[in-house]
C-alpha cells in the first residue's frame, strides 16, 4: 500500500514559479515509478510527467517540455516537480501517481494517486 500527499501548490502569476511535492509512505517507494497529472475545470485528467525508481529518462508531456522538471528523492519518499515559466494555462488541480509499471503511470492507470494540489496562474 501507497499513500501520497501533494504540497506546495498556490496562487503564482503569469512567468513565476512553483515546485510540488509529493510525499510516499510505504517501505518500497524505491521501487515505484511516479507521475504527475493535472486536471482544469471542466478538462479531462492529463498527464503532465513520470519517472522512472531510478530516476532516468523521465518523460514530458510537450506542454511540459522545457519549462517542467520532475525529479526524485529515494531518500525522503518524495517526488518533486519543478514548473517554471507558468502560463494561466497551466491553471489546474495537480495530481501525483505512483505504479510499480512506468507504462502504467504515463497511461493514466495507476494503482495509487494522491489527493491533488490547487495551481493557480493568473495572468
């Protein structure tokens, strides 16, 4: 079992900069591949980037390409995910989603997924 918790999310405007946390309870978080999704108003859940237990290749929606990092602490249970240059599009509630299968999480189905962090960019 796979609890996740999402932080860090917030009022930013237009160019700023944010970084989401999401902290994994369980014994082998090492093991889990993790993704980071959003979801704006009245919009389907759309995938936003995964990585890898080991922390290589990570993979980027294009809308995340260049201005969105996701990175891992194995020590900490946590996986982050660095946004700048924030656009009002970017507006959305973010989720973080953890599967022992990388194909699993980029596609959406995930065993495990956090509660979501409100990102609000103004414009």
């Amino acid at each position: 079992q796979v609890q996740l918790v999402e932080s860090g999310g917030g009022l930013v405007q237009a160019g700023g900069s944010l970084r989401l946390s999401c902290a994994a309870s369980g014994r082998t978080f090492n093991s889990y591949s993790l993704g980071w999704f959003r979801q704006a108003p009245g919009k389907e859940r759309e995938f936003v980037a995964a990585i890898k237990w080991g922390g290589l290749s990570p993979l980027y929606a294009d809308s995340a390409k260049g201005r969105f990092t996701i990175s891992r602490n194995n020590a900490k249970n946590t996986v982050y995910l660095q946004m700048n240059s924030l656009k009002p599009e970017d507006t959305a509630v973010y989720y973080c989603a953890a599967d022992l299968d990388f194909g699993v999480v980029v596609g959406a189905q995930s065993a495990y997924w956090g509660q979501g962090t409100q990102v609000t960019v103004s414009s």
